[in-house]
C-alpha cells in the first residue's frame, strides 16, 4: 500500500465514530510500518487540539424575532390594543368633523356644536318664472363678466326647460300668469 | 424527544413561544459557524437573523423534524454565500480574508500588557487567518467537523456530497490550515 494512497484515510483514524466502520486493519499495519505517514497522523492530531484555541463565542445581541416579539407585546402591554382602538375612533371622528364642516361656538354656557351633515334646503315658497330665471341668469353672467360660449347658453335653456318639466307647480303658475296677462291685453 | 424537536413541535402546533426557545437554542452555534466561515463578527451577527427569518418563513415546510440541525445548517450556509456576494461581488468565500484592524489592535495591547488574554487573541487570530487561506469547501468541512462536532455523515449531508467527498474535502483542508499555520509561524 503506498502512503499517498492512503493519506486521505486517515480521516477515518483521526475521528474513530461510533456507529461508522473501523478503519481497516491494513491502513493500521501501514501506519505502524511507516514512521511518514505515522508523523503525519500525529501532526493532524496536534492540529486537532489547535484548532479548539478558537473557542466559541457568545452573539453580539440576540436575534430579533417578529411575530414572537409581537405576541410577547400583546401579552405585556394588553393596554395598548385599547390606546390603538380609542386613537382610530378619534381619526374617524375628526375626519367626520371635518367632512361635515362643524362649527364650535363658545357661548356663556360653554361650547356649541353644529354640524351641517345632515342639514337640507329648505325649499323656497317662492317661484320664478322661466323669463325671470333667464333674466337672473344674464343678470349673473354679466356681472361676473365671465365667458359664455352659445352652447352653454343653450344648455342652461335647456336645463331650465327641463325644470319647467320636472315642476308642475311653476309651470302652472307661469302658464296662470301668461293668461292673466293675456285676458289685459 | 430533544429540546430542539419539542420547542419544534409547539410552533408548528402554533405555540409562537416554541419559536422563541428554537432562535435561544442554535442561535449561539449558528453565530460561531458564520464567525468562523465568514472571519467577521457583524456580518456573522446579520446572518444568524437572517437564517432565523428564513427559517420562521419556511420550517412549517420541514417534512422530517429531525432533519432541523442538517437543514439550518444548510441555511446558514446559503446566507453566508449571499452575504459574501452582497458584500462584495468580486470576492468569494474562497477568497482568503485579512483581520479588521479593531481586532489587530486589541491583540496587540493585550500583547503588550503580557497577559493572558493576549494568547488566547493571538491563537484565534492565527487560526482565523489560516482557516480563511483555505476554499470555501475545506474550511466548511473543518468547522462543521471540529467546531459543531457533526459526524462525517451529518458533515456530508450538510454539504450535500457523497461521504468520501466529505473525507476528502476534510483531509486536505486540515493540510491546508496546518501549513497555512507553519507560514505564520505556529509550529504544527
């Protein structure tokens, strides 16, 4: 047996396991036979025994874990559900609030609250005719000076038919004052 | 049944606590395998979290339990390699690394001082270095071996090549750490 061949055995001298085969009783008889290779093996086994110079160390910070660290919070600190609860009632309050364009007023006996949320037009006992509108219209037109294309003009006209549609009362009324001033003339 | 297969047990049952005793119980042994193969402690540090990450996102996957030891070691092994990459493209694990020059310091003012704190720094030094003048292979197969004391089987497994590979690789790596060593002048 020529020692290169075996040198790569000697992993099997230099860590004996339980439960893996012996090494063969042939590599044994060439390493009691060759002072090489027997130097060799003494040489791996003082290695061996530097290598443990480097001894383990303890971690710098211990590992984080997240859901773990989670649960350890909740179980901790069971408060803080309550603070996360009550903190996103007050955002949907504020954000109704502002939605709601409320109002607070400081009065003699502390402060008023007034929302506009659920506030609605009252409708106006009052009624116009479709010329009166019109005249409104221009009369708004001209004083804000803003531009007017004849499409747009038509699109209120037809708007306004469509209200004269859409509200019977007004148009009776209109069509009781067109006979009226029909009849005096 | 061993700690490692019960704290196992409760998280896969849904005891995130079984998670918690899992990361206490390797994670010292995952921080010295990436010391060892990496030659830096921060960057050890940042792989011992990442590995638990990746084994919190993964382990329900784990068919066998008692395969854990042989599959974390593969994953830290895998972390180690991106993080070597990451770090610098150029460099691989085969490259040799060079100490910081914190740890160069501190040595040598224990040196100086002439206690013995400075022999233990100035032999881990000597064997960090000559661990890292060796292959990526080699020296995975030196600190699986002597460092975490797997059998030759578990150092194959880990390593996923055949046992004789596994002898090979430990062989040659022990030669070259031993000559590595008498370069620096450590007589072996």
């Amino acid at each position: 047996m020529r020692c290169d061949e075996i040198r790569e055995r000697f992993v099997d001298l230099l860590y004996e396991e339980r439960g893996t085969p012996p090494a063969s009783p042939e590599l044994k008889a060439h390493i009691d036979s060759c002072p090489r290779c027997r130097k060799e093996l003494d040489e791996l086994k003082g290695l061996r025994g530097v290598l443990r110079g480097w001894e383990d160390e303890q971690p710098l910070r211990p590992v984080w874990i997240p859901e773990a660290a989670q649960e350890f919070v909740r179980r901790r600190f069971p408060f803080l559900r309550v603070v996360r609860y009550a903190g996103i009632a007050a955002l949907v309050f504020l954000a109704f609030l502002a939605v709601s364009n409320a109002e607070f007023t400081r009065t003699s006996d502390g402060f008023t609250f007034k929302t506009h949320a659920f506030a609605r037009e009252e409708p106006s006992g009052e009624y116009c005719t479709k010329a009166e509108m019109l005249k409104i219209v221009k009369e708004a037109i001209r004083d804000s000076e803003a531009y007017m294309t004849e499409s747009t003009y038509r699109q209120v006209n037809a708007a306004l038919d469509l209200i004269d549609k859409q509200m019977g009362r007004e148009l009776q009324y209109v069509r009781s004052r067109y006979s009226q001033s029909k009849t005096k003339n | 049944m061993t700690d490692t297969h019960r704290a196992l047990t409760r998280f896969l049952d849904g005891d995130e606590q079984g998670f918690t005793l899992l990361v206490r119980e390797w994670e010292g042994r995952i921080y010295n395998l990436a010391w060892r193969l990496l030659g830096n402690r921060e960057d050890a540090q940042d792989v011992v979290q990442e590995t638990f990450f990746a084994v919190f996102r993964s382990v329900r996957g784990l068919r066998d339990p008692r395969s854990f030891p042989t599959w974390l070691y593969r994953i830290t092994l895998n972390q180690c390699r991106a993080r070597w990459r990451r770090r610098s493209p150029e460099l691989s694990l085969d490259q040799p690394v060079q100490g910081t020059e914190g740890e160069a310091e501190v040595s040598h003012q224990f040196a100086a001082e002439g206690s013995g704190a400075a022999v233990l720094l100035e032999t881990r030094d000597l064997i960090r270095k000559a661990l890292m003048s060796t292959s990526e292979d080699h020296r995975t197969a030196i600190i699986l071996k002597e460092y975490l004391g797997l059998s030759l089987e578990e150092v194959a497994q880990v390593m996923d090549c055949p046992l004789s590979t596994a002898k090979s690789r430990l062989y040659h790596g022990l030669k070259g750490v031993q000559q590595s060593l008498r370069k620096l002048g450590v007589g072996v």
